[in-house]
C-alpha cells in the first residue's frame, strides 16, 4: 500500500489504543452521521488488509443497524469484499483519525444506483495522541472557565484555545498565581449550545499572554476525561470549524 497516504493506515487494535475507542452507541452514530454529512472520504480495507479502496459513506440507518456506502470501482472487488468477514473503514474527521470495523457487508442500492451496507459497527476508534487539534475560542460567545481554589472560592477564565486534550486560558496575575504541576478538580466549562461539562485541569505551563503583560497564560491538560465528555468536546469543536468554514 506503499502508493497510499499512510496516515490513513489502519491502526493495530492493542491496549495502548482502546483509550481512544468508545463502545457507547450514540456516540459512535453520532461520529458516523459527521462523516456522512461532511462527505468525508474514507478507506476501505477488506482481505486482512491486502485490498482496499476509497469511498463515500451515504446513509446511516440505526433502526435497521445499517451502513450504506458506495461501491468499488470493479464489480470483482464487490465480490471478494462481500466475500469477506468484515471491512476496517479509516478517515479523519477534522483532523482526527477515525477507525471502525463493520461486518456483513453486501450489496445493495441508494437512489437507484448500486451501493454497498454493511452492520452499523458496536465500537469506534478516534485517534487523539498528544498533538491534539487546537481551536481558538470564538469572540462573540467567549468561553469561561471556573475553577475551585483553595479556600472554597471559585475563579473565572477566559479560554483562550481548546482541544480534546487541553485548553489555554487567560487570567489577571492578582485573581491566581498557578504554576506547572498543580492540579485542579471540578472545573467547569459550559459549551455554547452543547451543555455545561466538569473537568480536572493540569497546569504544564505559565507565560505572560495579554496586552502590557496584564493577563498571564496558563496552558492545562485535562485529566481522565469521560468518553462522553470527549465526545461533548469533540462536538463542539467540530461545530466551530463547520462555521468558521461557513464564514470564510
């Protein structure tokens, strides 16, 4: 497969990788609808891996457990993929890499043309390794972030950036003097039209950051994180690119 992008390689199923794979259903229709309506294109490999091709998924069907997606390029390859066990599908879905296996594969047909479906798959992969894809925080609808500190009292943070992994923020030197390796539990963030979630924040690094030195900046990593709170992340900020792409 030496003529293919080997980003989009399968991934080797290990321990090291189920941090990133979610079994929970409406996650995993979630992510799948995204790609559907994103026109992403995915890789399809079959054979143990020794055939693949490049296709489009068309339609998710949770009521039937269905997966419908066009065909290969050559009625044989049609056969021997109908033919086989199961097919590993990989994309990226904004700059993330996702990974699934979906069995029982055969033919079928979507607005009158030939198409493939196959069983909506139980679990699916999304690869977050440490260069998590960063977004700027929007403008019009600034995020906040509260923190407990000691003592019983709570702060505000304006965020400065966010990804799946972390996020930097902003704070005035007299509301807190943090420094790397302090830890704080409990830390809400409400996400514009996607709901309120509480994290735990590592900081890994301080600097100056606002005009005149006035605000310093602390980027944090977040601990732990709930798949569904992952996916809540990963939600909102594939919502920010969709409409940062529909503004530009």
């Amino acid at each position: 497969m030496s003529d293919t992008d080997n980003r989009l390689d399968p991934e080797p199923e290990t321990p090291e990788h189920e941090q990133y794979v979610t079994y929970a259903r409406r996650e995993v229709i979630n992510v799948v609808e995204e790609i559907v309506e994103g026109r992403s294109p995915v890789t399809v490999y079959f054979s143990q891996g020794e055939e693949y091709f490049v296709t489009n998924l068309l339609q998710v069907n949770p009521e039937f457990e269905e997966l419908v997606f066009d065909c290969a390029p050559q009625e044989a390859m049609n056969r021997r993929i109908t033919d086989s066990k199961f097919a590993t599908f990989v994309t990226f879905l904004d700059q993330i890499k996702i990974q699934f296996n979906a069995l029982r594969i055969e033919m079928t047909s979507f607005d009158g043309r030939p198409a493939l479906r196959a069983r909506l798959p139980d679990s699916l992969m999304r690869l977050q390794r440490r260069n998590f894809y960063r977004v700027p925080a929007p403008i019009a609808k600034r995020l906040q972030c509260e923190i407990p500190l000691p003592g019983g009292a709570t702060a505000q943070f304006a965020v400065r950036d966010l990804s799946v992994g972390g996020l930097a923020m902003l704070a005035g030197p007299a509301k807190a003097e943090f420094s790397a390796g302090m830890v704080f539990h409990d830390c809400k963030i409400e996400l514009p039209g996607h709901g309120a979630i509480s994290v735990s924040l590592e900081v890994r690094n301080d600097q100056g950051g606002g005009p005149a030195g006035i605000s310093q900046r602390y980027g944090c990593q977040f601990l732990d994180l709930p798949g569904p709170v992952v996916s809540l992340i990963q939600r909102y900020i594939n919502q920010l690119e969709r409409d940062r792409r529909t503004l530009s």
